[in-house]
C-alpha cells in the first residue's frame, strides 16, 4: 500500500489547539478594543428638544426611533429595559407614545401610550445623550455594571 497523506493524530490535535487558541485571542483583542471605544463615550448635556429631533437608527440591528418636535415618538426594536430598567426580560419593543428631555438634559425619558411617565424614575429607563468620536448619538443604557451602553443609535436622515 501506498504512503498516507493523513497527519498523525497527535499533530491534528495540535493544529486545532493553535487554531482555537488563536480564536480566543481574537475575539480578545475584538473585546479589548470595544471597551477602549466605549470609553471614550461621555454623557453629552444639550441645550434644548431640538438637538435630538430627528430619526435615529441603531448601527448594527433593527432598532430606530423617531423623536418629533411635538414631543411624540415612533419606536421599533427598542430593548424592553428601554421603558422599565426593572424589565430584564430579552427582547425588543415596537411602540409609539410621547418624550421630553430628562431634567439632567442628558438623556430622553420615553413613555409608551398608554403609561404614566417617569414610571421607574433615577434607574436608568430611557436613552441617554451621548458624545462619540461620531458626534452626539442616543445610546441605550446598560443595566450592566461598568458598561454605559448596550447600543448606540446614530442620526440618520428620514
């Protein structure tokens, strides 16, 4: 019989366990340089409505709100903690209702129809206002620890 092509066992092994290992620093480095990028995320006070009427769309899923002058939005895709922090639920919300500013004018305060305002008031619900190396963005507060946001929403025409 002829020579067999096929690498002993042991080097296959060996061969899958730089190839996994060299995954696991990968996605490392991928996490090590998303921390970096979120910490160059700073809360962002704006002088009035106006600086965050528009529409705003996530960068890398579905989610989009659109918050009129009139103090109405349209939302699609939000997270459920958007609306009550206490709602660990996973999951996404599409809804309409009203927004004001918060007091600290560093974030949106969003009540779907329907529910009273400030139902969860100082524990995170709504969107933050937040200063990126791409300009104010809206952001999606993280209910995890040492984590601002869980997504940024970018403005975006329409």
């Amino acid at each position: 019989m002829g020579e067999t092509s096929r690498k002993p066992r042991w080097a296959r092994r060996r061969v899958a366990t730089v190839l996994t290992a060299s995954a696991v620093l990968a996605g490392a480095a991928a996490w090590a340089v998303t921390e970096i990028t979120d910490s160059d995320v700073q809360f962002q006070t704006v002088s009035s409505r106006a600086d965050v009427v528009g529409t705003w769309q996530g960068q890398d899923g579905p989610t989009r709100i659109r918050l009129d002058s009139d103090g109405q939005f349209t939302a699609t895709a939000l997270p459920n903690d958007v609306f009550n922090s206490a709602d660990k639920r996973a999951g996404s919300t599409s809804t309409m209702g009203t927004w004001m500013l918060k007091p600290s004018r560093e974030g949106v305060e969003l009540s779907p129809a329907g529910s009273p305002p400030s139902s969860y008031p100082g524990q995170g619900s709504g969107l933050g206002i937040v200063q990126t190396d791409h300009g104010t963005e809206l952001c999606v507060l993280s209910g995890s620890q040492g984590v601002l946001c869980d997504e940024l929403l970018r403005r975006v025409s329409g």
